[in-house]
DNA sequence: CGATTAAATTGACCATGGTCATTTTAATAA
DNA sequence: TTATTAAAATGACCATGGTCAATTTAATCG
C-alpha cells in the first residue's frame, strides 16, 4: 500500500535547498557544488540524487521559482502601452535571467521538454512568460494583423535573442535594452 | 625562438579530429566520449587536451565546419523570393542544428563568445549565417522601413525560436517549417 | 507491544572530463 | 655529428556528477 510522505523527507528536501541557495547566494550558481551542498545539509550524497534526478533538476527548480517570483511582480503592474515601457517592464526578468552567463544556458537547455512529463519549472514559466506577454498585447496600441498569440512568441524570441547577442563580445557596445527597444518597434509596430 | 608547427603535430591532430569523425558517424554527437577518441586515435589522454581546450572545443569546430558546408551550399543557390522558399532553403541549417538536442545546446552555448580573442568557428558561423540572410533581404520583396542586417537578424531569431520550440513536446504537433513560416510573414511581410 | 514492510538514507564506488610534472622527440646551434 | 632546447606527447592523478546494494527509519498490522 502507498505510504504518505514523511515530514522527515520534506525536511531533508527543505535543507537540501536551503543548503544550495546558501552556496549561491555566497558563491554564486556557476560555483554550486553537490558535494557542498549535501555537506551543509548534513546528508548523504545519495540523498541529494534521491531528491533530484540530477543537479540541473535543483538549478530548474530553483531558477524557475525564481523565474516565476518575477513574473508575479511583473503581472502585478499596469500593461505596457508602448515598446519602451515593455522593455522597460521585462528587465528584471532579463536581469535574472542573464545574471550569469551558466545560468542563462541552463535556462535555455531547460527551457523546452522532450516528454511532457519531463515538463519543469523552468518550462513553464517559459509558457507563462508568453502568457503574459499575449495578455499585454491584446489591447495595447500595437499591430493588429497578426495574432496575439504569434505576436507574443516574437516577443520572447526577441528577448531571447537580446540577451543572447549581449552576452557576446562582439556586440557589447550596446545594452541590453538599447538592442532590445530596436526589435520591438519592427516588430510590434511595422510601418510606423 | 618559436620554431614552426611540427608535421607530426598536424597528424596527431588529424588523427584524434578522424577519430572523433567516426565516433560520432558511429554513434552520434552525444555518445562521443574523450576516451575513445585518443584510444581510436592512439594517442594519449593529456594530448587531447594539448589540442583541444576541452571536449567542446572540439565539438565546436566540428559543429563549426557542419554548419559551414551547409552555408557555403546556400549561398551558392539563388536568393530566395517568397518566405516558403526561404524557410525551405533553410531546411538544410535546421536539419543540422537540430539533428540532436545535445548538438543543439552545443551550438547555442558556443554561439556568443564572451572575449573577442575566444570567438570559435560556431560563433563565426553564427555571424555569416546572418550576412547570408541580409544579402537575400537586401534585394527581395520583403519589407524595406527598417535595416536588412536588423531583419536579417530577425530572421535568425525566428528560426532558433522555431528549432527551440521544436523540440517541445507541448508543441509537437507541427512541423518546423510550419511553424517557421507565420513568423517569417509576419515579420517580412506585415499587413500583407 | 513486537513483527513486517515500504520509504528514506547511506557511502563506497563508478564514469568521465580535465590537469600537470615528467619524458620523449625533433629542430636548431656549435 | 653532437649538444642544446623548445615543442609535443605521456599517463598517473584529480574533480565532480551520478549509481546502487545495503542499511536504517518509521508507518502499519496482528
């Protein structure tokens, strides 16, 4: 018979993580070790893979909650009525999101699943994200002729692509922000 | 004095390049394991890495070279037209980049460099690809109220969202091309 | 309360990428 | 030709993520 889950398991998870955020908030996530982690937590390392399919499966859970924090603030303010407060309004995802150049692949690498049950945190709040994009674009003054929803997918392919070429050396004269506003006006507003 | 490149140096690289060639003809890209190169290629470990700063280094000019040949027969066909014939002449780009999830990471770890003195063959592929697409744009029957190279990098933008999302399985359901192509028309041919 | 059993934990062990002091090879100098 | 030395190659060793048979813990039963 399936026996519920102990208070004692929930407690190992919970020191599990509060151990890993502890090393990044310190070390940062690229330094993240199991090794230090389990040894904070006081656990075996087995535990952790017990907990965890493997160490990216900690950094999805993590970045998504993360992820998702941001967004909640992000759906909390008024929608955006022109190409400049979007941009303005999606920095603080882009900051987290590219806060560190390990972090921003990770993202990436997890941001899509082969199997929807393999379906996480961080994949989600990607859905999310588009989510609340096509909400924005529905009744803001932007083009019409395409639909929302297409629209909004361009939107975080160009914000994809945003913080992807300012990562490289070879387009690092220009912020963020400043390569960012340039897509979204051809984009969202074409002829204009 | 610096003394020239030895011949042997030169075959010793051919060799663990031939060996890491027939590994991945074998069993692909994300089997290929280090080991089996140098022992294929009767080198020693440490060699290796005398010629290759890691693993994905190697990857990188293998991935690097692909993509090349593939760009070097695209840009000898005629520009493409009409937002079908280009996404079908991207076909060949697509197929390659996508031919396994892991190359498909690899290729969009490797394709910013964060120094320009550490830019490798991806990146530099990653740069033509976009010359390529604003060569067709600068004479095609596209949109013209904003730069070629900022639609062209438009395109590229659309085709990695395109590939990304294509291995999903919350999106499945269609195929690249077809999901390539709403976005090619609303980008190069809005209102149309 | 024992006895039973499923869940949780453990840590020795493995797989694989990567390092570096040492040795070997070959190009140049004498 | 022999000595010198820079370049190349070597392989024992390390770092780190991940596995799994064995052990411990705790929920349930009689």
């Amino acid at each position: 018979m399936a026996r519920a889950v102990q208070k004692r398991t929930l407690e190992t998870r919970a020191r599990l993580i509060a151990a890993a955020e502890a090393v990044i908030a310190e070390k940062g996530f690229e330094a993240l070790r199991v090794e230090e982690v389990v040894l904070r937590a006081g656990t075996a390392k087995g535990t952790f893979f017990a907990h965890f399919k493997d160490k990216d499966a900690l950094m999805d859970l993590i970045l998504g909650a993360r992820i998702d924090a941001v967004l909640d603030k992000i759906e909390a303010a008024p929608p955006p009525k022109t190409v400049e407060v979007l941009a303005e309004a999606l920095a603080p995802l882009t900051d987290l999101m590219t806060c560190e150049r390990y972090v921003f692949d990770v993202i990436l690498r997890y941001s899509g699943a082969a199997a929807i049950d393999e379906i996480g945190p961080i994949a989600t709040t990607f859905g999310r994200q588009v989510e609340v994009f096509e909400a924005w674009l529905k009744d803001a003054p932007f083009r019409r002729d395409v639909p929302a929803d297409l629209l909004a997918e361009g939107v975080h392919a160009f914000m994809l692509q945003a913080m992807a070429t300012n990562f490289c050396a070879l387009h690092n004269a220009m912020s963020l922000r400043d390569r960012f506003v340039p897509y979204l006006k051809a984009w969202l507003l074409p002829m204009a």
